[in-house]
C-alpha cells in the first residue's frame, strides 16, 4: 500500500541523512550519500550542498515490505518552516528525528506540538546514540513529559511494550492479562493505536552509522496502513510550487482517484505526471490515489489547493514579521516578476511593490532566508541582489466601529457601496458580512463586493501597513441597470474601505514572538529581568536537567538585537528558539506612525475620495464631504 512518510528534525539533527539509510534499505539508492560532502540525494539543490542544510521539501520514493514509501525530506531550520509546514497535510505518519542527548531543542518541541495539532502519526528515532553524551534514557523519559502513549520499541516486542500496547485496548488488555496476547494480535494492537496517535514507538540508533535502521523499518511495515481508493473521484492536494527550469511544477499528492496526462484539472490540461527521487525525475503515465507526483501543466493550482471537482484555495501562512527591501541594478518590472515567481513557491515573502517610492519588500525570516534567496536569484536569474535591514512588519486595525462609503461614478460607470467596519478578535484577519437585503442590491453584487473586499492587502491610514482584524459588513449599495461594469463596484469598495479608515480610530500593530530559551540557572535569571524590561512575558522557569528552560513571548522589536547578541549573553552555551506568535497592539503607534513618514492624503494607489458624475463629467468629492453626496441612505 502506498504510505507518504515525513522526516522532520531541527537543523543538524540527521534527518536527510536517516532518510538516505531508508532509501539505501529499501533499494532506491546503491549508496548512503552524505551531507556534508554534498552528496545526499535529498539536498540536491547547489544552495543545500553549499550549505549542508535542507532548504526545500524533497521527495522519493521506495519499498519495503508490503508497503510503497513516498518519502519527504522537509527543510529543518526555522527560517524554512512554511515550506515544511506545507508538506503536513500530505503526510500518513511522520518520522520524528530526536538527537540523543539533552536537553531536546526547543525546535523539536516545536515541531512535536506541529505534528500534534495535524493529527499525525509519529515515530520517534533517538539519532547519534554513538556520540558520546549520548543519553537516550534521559531523552525517553523527558519525551514522557510532552505526554503519554511514548513507547521504547528498539529491542522489539519487549513485556514491557506489550504491556504497554496492552493498555490502549480493552481486549488486548484481557489477552494480556490471560498470557494468551500473541506478536500478531499485539502488533495489529500497535498500529492501531500508533494510527489514533495514542501509541508513539521510539527507536533508538546513529543514522550516520546505519544502526537502528532495520528495526525502524520493521516498525513502519507493521505499524503503517492506508486505505486510498483510486477508483474514486480524483482528489488532488498541491503542497509545493517549485520551478524545472523555468517549468512550473506542482507537487501534488493524490488523494483518491488516478491521473493522467492530459486531463483535465479544473479547467487546465494536465501535460507531465513526473515520479522524482530527490533532484531526477522520470515520467510516469499515471498516478493512483496515495502517490506523491510533479505535474507540469497547472498554473492556477497554489501551494496548499485542492484541486478535483472544485478546487479550494488554502490561504497562505501568515508571512514571517520581518520586512526587507530589496535592490538590484536591474529595471524595477523585471526585479517584481523575480519575486513575483519566487513568492509562487513560497507565498510567505508577500511580495510588496511600493509606487510611490518605487520599492520592492518582501517578508523574510531571518538571515538565512536572505542569504538563500540571494544565491537562489543569482543561480536562477544571473542576478545580483542585496537586501535593507530588515525591519518590523507592523499591522494596522481599528478600535471602535466606523462608518466608510465609496461612490465611484465618472461618465457611463455607477456603484456605491455602504460599509460598517467592526474591530475583528485578534487575529482574525479580514472577514465579510453582508446586512443587506436583496431587494435594495442584487445577490450578484452582493458576491462581487465580497469577492473585492477579501482579494487584496487593504492598507492601513496610520503607516500604510496591511490592514487585519477587521470585520466589514455591508450595509447597503446600489447599481445602475445601464452603466454598471464589474469593476465598478471594485474602485467603490475601495474607497469605502478607506473612506472608513480615514474616519476611525486607528491602531498600530506589532509583531510577538513565542520565545524558548535554555541556559545555566544563572544566566537565564538575567535573560529574564532583560526580556521583562523589553516588554515581554515569561512563564514560570522549568528545570531540565542542568538547564533552566524559559519560555514566553515577546515583541519583535526589542528581541532583534537581543536574539544578535544571545550568544554573547549565554557564552555560547544557551539556545534560543522564537516562532512568530501573532500580533498586538503597539503602544508607541503614534511614534512608529510618526517615523514612517507615511502620508495618507498623498497616497494616489489608495484613494478615500469618492467620483460622482455631474454636468457629464466626473469629479472628485473629498473623504470630509463625500458622505454627504451618497445615492443610498442607510438607517442605523
């Protein structure tokens, strides 16, 4: 049967090189490849064998027993997270690869609570038990404090695990107790459980070695089982964008149903069906349910779709809390359809284009995600580019609930909108409701100025920052039989939105981060008096081992120089996890707003004054005035 496994580490923790060992087992590959000497089969990319890191998601393939292996290698350093996230949804179960030494990175943690919250199936695998400090015991027992079900299989079906496995059925609980639980009933126990995410088996061994593989292995045959139909309706997830050569390709897992080329997906006709081991790949004549497969062909399939009878957009992540500007000695439309590209594989770097001071931004991480963005464009595009500092990617919202119209009338085109903007929960985002009958606006206007409300970034009045949290709803609108065009109703929305931002208490937003730290006791009493001056929380300490484990969050801010400088701090001996962890209310808006040197009345991409037509001709009515001269009254 087909099994889509995942290997999930932090950075370094040997997961591309487990995941050649299963390759090399199962027959994929004649050799181990090594990282460090760039030649894993997985980081085939030159920025990944430069840097001995995985940067993107990487498939294979392979057999082993009665099951077909559809292998993803995902990236393991914070700065690629998004990518790494994508590839969840395709999973059946998930390999966690846990160092064997304490204290377990935060990162690991992290990607724990990840799994946790899709629903995965996960084995553990303790790596680098040959190095010395190894501890496997000692991380065993603290994988018991991230909660039950953790059960040590390396030496098999011990009494110890079949007690253990035992105790998830009330069945196999009876056998057990009546000394009748043979191997089979226990292993079928196993899985089960293992499926229901209450049975989490650890392996122990060293990749880099070979040891420990063949018990893993054994275990994902027993313990691993789906039940794809590829006789059903054809059910495709999309979760990665990536690039052959300046051929788009989407990676794409088959939920049920078969493909084949020259289908056709929602309008678009399928060209190539690929099958890829790392960086090759082979063409294939089709796909059944439960296979991974690169399909060239879907440009309007996106990272996170699902495509079949309907196709579903996913909304991207939230983009990463760091903006970047970005330069180059090249024409400024040229440099946007880059990264407009680039911003297609990975949509967290929300491509920005600034008219008015012709700029391009874009979200980034950290430093690494520069760094490989860098290499990547200079590989792709033969082009140099340099990044700014990176700086806050503030928010803006509101406070109260206003009132915002736009009219939007010059000679042959009409439509109004009314809205009421309401302040949404903390990161709700935008969202839409409309209290209009249909007798007063059709249902079909009605959709379109939804439709026009949710398609783009608004920008804020303070700073022109994105626009979230906020709750429009529309009131009221009006369309005229003769002269009304669909994008009318767009220039009305618009300018309603921004009529409204113009009247309303407005708020700047920052950025938090979640915060994991460990240090000595010593130095992580200071950390936290620093991190309690920068505004920030910290949780009760907790003791691990040697180590004082914090956690807490804190505004981005403060933390850039604070995360520059850990090392420092911590003399090289402490770590330091931040995961962007939503947003805030900024209590120095005004200074940050001040500082910006944004001004809304000379921003021409953004209007807040309405077009009315009179004497035939159209003019403009100014955002203090155009209440006044709106078409459509609308009771309170």
């Amino acid at each position: 049967m087909n099994v889509t496994l995942g290997i999930l580490a932090q950075v370094d923790g040997g997961k591309t090189t487990l995941s050649e060992q299963l390759l090399y087992r199962g027959g994929a590959l004649r050799s181990v490849g090594r990282v460090d000497d760039g030649g894993a089969c997985m980081d085939f990319t030159a920025v990944e064998r430069a840097r001995g890191i995985t940067v993107f998601s990487a498939q294979a393939v392979f057999s082993h027993g009665d099951n077909r292996y559809f292998l993803l290698d995902t990236p393991g350093h914070g700065d690629f997270s998004p990518e790494m996230e994508r590839c969840l949804a395709a999973l059946d179960a998930a390999i966690l690869v846990i160092g064997a030494s304490l204290p377990i990175p935060a990162r690991t943690e992290r990607l724990w609570q990840l799994l946790e919250r899709r629903g995965i199936p996960v084995l553990c695998f303790l790596n680098k038990t040959d190095l010395a400090g190894a501890d496997p015991d000692g991380v065993l027992e603290q994988l018991h404090r991230w909660g039950d079900g953790f059960c040590e299989f390396w030496d098999g079906l011990t009494d110890a695990v079949r007690e253990q496995v035992a105790m998830t059925d009330d069945a196999l609980l009876e056998s057990y107790l009546e000394g009748t639980l043979d191997d089979g009933a226990c292993w079928e126990g196993a899985g089960r459980a293992f499926r229901e995410r209450r049975l989490f088996p650890v392996y122990r061994g060293s990749a880099l070695k070979g040891e420990g593989i063949d018990e893993l292995l054994d275990g994902l045959d027993r313990l691993c089982r789906t039940d794809y139909d590829p006789n059903g309706p054809l059910n495709l997830l999309a979760y990665q964008i990536r690039r052959d050569k300046q051929e788009r390709v989407c990676c794409c897992k088959v939920l049920s149903g078969t493909l084949r080329p020259r289908q056709t997906v929602n309008g678009e006709k399928v060209h190539q069906l690929r099958r890829q081991m790392g960086g090759k790949w082979e063409q294939i004549a089709e796909a059944q349910a439960g296979e991974l497969v690169s399909v060239t062909g879907l440009s309007d399939l996106r990272a996170g779709d699902r495509a079949g009878e309907t196709l579903l957009h996913r909304e991207p992540s939230a983009p990463p809390p760091l903006l970047v500007e970005v330069r180059a000695d090249v024409a400024p439309t040229r440099l946007l359809e880059i990264f407009l590209q680039l911003e297609d594989e990975e949509p967290t770097l929300a491509v920005r284009w600034n008219e008015g001071l012709h700029q391009l931004h874009v979200a980034v991480a950290g430093e690494m995600q520069l760094d490989v963005l860098t290499q990547t464009v200079k590989e792709r595009y033969d082009l140099d580019v340099t990044f700014g500092e990176p700086a806050v990617a503030y928010r803006e919202t509101i406070a109260k609930p206003v009132r915002g119209c736009g009219h939007f009338e010059p000679l042959r085109h009409y439509a109004e909108v009314q809205l009421l903007l309401e302040p949404n929960p903390r990161g709700a985002g935008v969202t839409f409701e409309s209290r209009c009958s249909t007798d007063d606006l059709a249902l079909n206007w009605q959709r379109l100025i939804e439709t026009h409300v949710l398609e783009k970034a608004h920008v804020g009045a303070m700073l022109g920052a994105p626009l979230t949290d906020v709750h429009v709803v529309l009131l009221g609108g009006r369309a005229h039989d003769k002269h009304t065009e669909g994008g009318d109703f767009r220039r009305a929305v618009y300018r309603a939105i921004r009529h409204g931002l113009f009247h309303a208490e407005n708020l700047v937003l920052e950025p938090w981060y979640r915060f994991t730290i460990q240090a000595d006791p010593s130095t992580a009493a200071k950390l936290q008096t620093e991190i309690s001056r920068m505004g920030g929380v910290c949780d009760l300490p907790e003791t691990v081992g040697a180590w004082t484990r914090l956690t807490g969050r804190c505004p981005v801010a403060p933390m850039l120089s604070f995360s520059r400088e850990f090392a420092t701090k911590t003399r090289g001996g402490g770590s330091l996890q931040l995961e962007p962890d939503g947003y805030e209310v900024c209590p120095d808006g005004e200074a940050v707003a001040a500082a910006s040197g944004y001004d809304r009345e000379r921003d021409t991409e953004n209007p807040a004054d309405s077009i009315f037509c009179s004497h035939g001709a159209g003019h403009s009515v100014s955002w203090r005035e155009a209440a006044n001269h709106m078409h459509v009254t609308v009771r309170e």
